[in-house]
C-alpha cells in the first residue's frame, strides 16, 4: 500500500465566513490530502496519541468528499503545527 502524504496545518477560518475564532488559540488543526479510506475514528486515535503529547481531541469535522479535517483539540495542541502555517 502506498503511503499518503498529508499536511496539518494551524485552522484558519475561511475568509468568507464570520466566524469568530483567534487564531492564537491554537486548539483546531485543518488536516488536508486525506486518502479516502481514512475514518474520523482514526483521526480522533491518531491526533489522541502520545505522539501529540496526549492531546484530547473534542470534535473531528471531517469532509469526506474534499479529504480534509478540522480537528478540535480541549487545549492549545495545535502549536506543534504553528510552523506549517
């Protein structure tokens, strides 16, 4: 099986909508290039293990079709992506 190369990103709302989100919080990560097999449950493990430093994930809004997740983490877990902006 070939391996996917997915990029995680700091989330940055759309420009379009007026939700109202300081980037500065750092608790959702936009995930991007998801093959198509991937589950949200498997999201929720992988961003959940210690890899991320135990980070708790509270929501996975996942877009199949465009294969792509905003992950929501309880906390700031999504400065370990600040250099991927």
């Amino acid at each position: 099986m070939k391996k996917a190369v997915v990029q995680v990103q700091v989330y940055m709302p759309p420009e379009e909508t007026e939700e109202a989100y300081v980037p500065t919080d750092f608790d959702k990560v936009r995930v991007l290039n998801l093959p198509e097999n991937v589950e949200e449950e498997f999201l929720e493990m992988y961003f959940e293990s210690k890899q991320f430093e135990g980070a708790k994930v509270v929501s996975v809004d996942f877009n199949e079709e465009a294969g792509t997740a905003v992950i929501t983490f309880d906390n700031q877990q999504g400065k370990l992506f600040e250099s991927s902006k």
